[in-house]
C-alpha cells in the first residue's frame, strides 16, 4: 500500500474552513473569484453557452422565421427594414387556408386515415414481430434480414413500380383480375386509398419494417415462462398473445401507433403515388392534411411577383399541419420515451 501520499485529517479541514471564514472578506472573495479553477470553470461554462445559443440558432431560426412570417401582410416583404417583427400584421394566412383550403375537413379526413392506417399498422406488425421473436423456424433470420434490408431501400426507386402495380391491378394480379370480372374495379385501383390500407393489413406500410423492428427487440425481453404457464392452462398461441402479451406491451404499442401516426399524417408519397389523375383537385376528391399546402385563390394577387410571401403562405400551412402533432407529443411524450427504451433501440 502506497502511504507516501499524505491524508488532510478532518480536524484539518475544519480548522481550515474556520481560518477561512475569520478571514477578511476581501481575502475570502479573492481567494473565491480570482483562483485559477474558478476562472477555468467561467471560461468553460461560457465556452458551452456559447456552443448551446450557437446550435439552438441554427436549428431553431428556420421555424422562428416562419412563425413570425405567418403573421406577415405583403407590404412587410416588400419593406427592406422588416427581417422578423411585422409592421402590419395580419392572421390572412391562416384565415384563408382554414377557409379555402378547407383546413378542418382536411384535417378530420387525415385523422380518420391515419387513425385507422396506423391501428392497423401496429396490430399487424405486433403480430409479425411475435413470430419473429418467439418462435424458431427455419428462414427466422433471413426474414428479419428482410425485414431490416427494407428500411434501407428509398422509396423513390420504387415509386414507379408501386404506379404500375396498382394502375394495372386488374390485368396484372389474380385477386385483381377477379374483383375485375366482378365488377368491383375497371382495371385499377390507383386514385384511392384502397392501395394503402392493403400495404398495412400485409404488413408493407410506411415504416412497417421499423415497427416489426422495434415490436420484436421488445418482444425477446418477454420472459418465456409467462407463454409457457399459459400453454400448460391450456391457452393456444393467439389466445397468449392477445390476452397476456398484448396488455403488458401497451407501452410499446402507443409509441408504435404514434409514430405509424405523425408518419402517415404528413406523408406525400404514398398520396402521390396512388394518386396518378392529372384531374385530381382538392375539391373532387377526399382530400388530406398534406392538400391545404397552397396559396388560397383570395391571396393570389397578393402573391403575384412576390415570391418570398408565397413561401411565407406554404410556411404557415407546414405550421397548421405540424400543429396537432404537436399538441399530441406534448401530452404523449412520456410514453413515446419509454417505448422507446423498451424496445432496445437505445442503451
């Protein structure tokens, strides 16, 4: 043992801290402030404030200049001495896009889709992930290796594909051929959003591969006696996994659903894709949150030769989409942080 390093006794110490506090308080307040440490702690908390103001700049000014911006009338884009406050500021942009862009319906048709794409997202791929985590059978890894190759794969080489597949869907696919000689379909199904809700209930939806991914990284930390002490009370597979493994993976299911929401809530591409009419306008069709993105006709003069208060009229609508999302992640953010601990994603 190393005694060659001398110990400061506690009598030491408080004789010290005594001869400290007897001392005048010019000396206590020099020997505080101007001490080598307390400069290098000063320094480095002002080196990170800096660092922090610098990065929170950076992220946080795009959507700061579009929230002031909204408020916005067009002589303030048009005066050189306006950067962020407004002069004349006016609620125009949100007033018409809720009213000509038909905001609330839009809104009301989005949460029905996304509600119910997502419910079943999440159900589906639950059920996929407890295959993959629970039972061994031959092929188990190389559809997992499926499963995580598809969050890997950009959507736009598919895109086309997908085009094809469901504006030939009667001509190109059995089931297709026979709801076509039944006279469901003409000859495809694009323009709708039947396309979509097949991809979910099979498990190909948006960000499915995700969901299947973090649903089975939970589903492994299941103890296996609680499966096992249903089998021996004579519980089949799907009776355990709706009544037992279900209720206590509520946690997880919510972050899933979540997310499987925000991601459908303000998703263009798949609305782009099956949506293939060049007759397709917002009022012919039922249309989604991601339709109120557009000048409304009251303001189109208004943006006339005037880019920059078009952007700032797409800015306002980004903001009205965001919006219930938004209200959303404040009340369920507990729940999205600890699925997301559970699923193993994080250590």
């Amino acid at each position: 043992m190393d005694n060659s390093t001398p110990k400061i006794k506690r009598e030491t110490k408080n004789k010290i801290r005594v001869d400290f506090e007897r001392a005048p308080l010019w000396q206590r307040l020099k020997a505080k402030f101007l001490s080598t440490f307390f400069l290098k702690k000063v320094v480095f908390l002002i080196f990170k404030l800096v660092l922090l103001v610098g990065i929170s700049y950076v992220i946080l000014f795009p959507y700061i200049s579009k929230i002031f911006g909204s408020f916005m009338s067009p002589s303030d884009f048009k005066d050189v001495t306006v950067v962020l406050i407004s002069k004349n500021p006016t609620l125009d942009q949100y007033k018409y896009i809720i009213l000509e862009n038909h905001y609330f319906k839009s809104a009301l048709n989005s949460f029905i889709l996304s509600g119910s794409v997502a419910l079943i997202q999440t159900l589906v791929c639950a059920l996929i992930a407890y295959g993959l985590a629970k039972f061994k059978f031959k092929g188990n890894k190389i559809l997992f290796g499926i499963v995580v190759f598809s969050l890997l794969v950009p959507l736009d080489t598919i895109q086309y594909s997908i085009q094809l597949f469901f504006q030939f869907y009667g001509t190109s696919n059995p089931i297709g051929v026979l709801l076509k000689s039944m006279g469901v379909i003409n000859q495809g199904i694009e323009n709708s959003y039947v396309p979509l809700y097949m991809f979910s209930i099979t498990g190909f939806g948006f960000r499915n591969g995700l969901f299947i991914f973090m649903l089975r990284q939970f589903f492994r930390g299941v103890p296996d006696e609680l499966e096992e002490s249903a089998y021996v009370d004579g519980s089949n597979t799907f009776r355990t996994f709706f009544r037992i493994i279900l209720p206590i993976s509520i946690p997880m299911l919510i972050t899933v659903f979540i997310f499987a929401f925000a991601w459908t809530w303000t998703d263009d591409f798949y609305v782009n894709t099956f949506f293939t009419s060049l007759y397709w306008t917002r009022d012919n069709a039922w249309p989604t949150i991601s339709r109120i993105v557009g000048v409304p006709k009251s303001l189109l003069d208004a943006t006339r030769n005037l880019e920059v208060y078009q952007a700032a009229i797409t800015g306002t609508a980004t903001i009205l989409i965001a919006l219930p999302l938004i209200i959303a992640y404040i009340f369920l953010q507990g729940k999205i942080v600890q699925g997301v601990e559970r699923s193993g994603i994080v250590g």
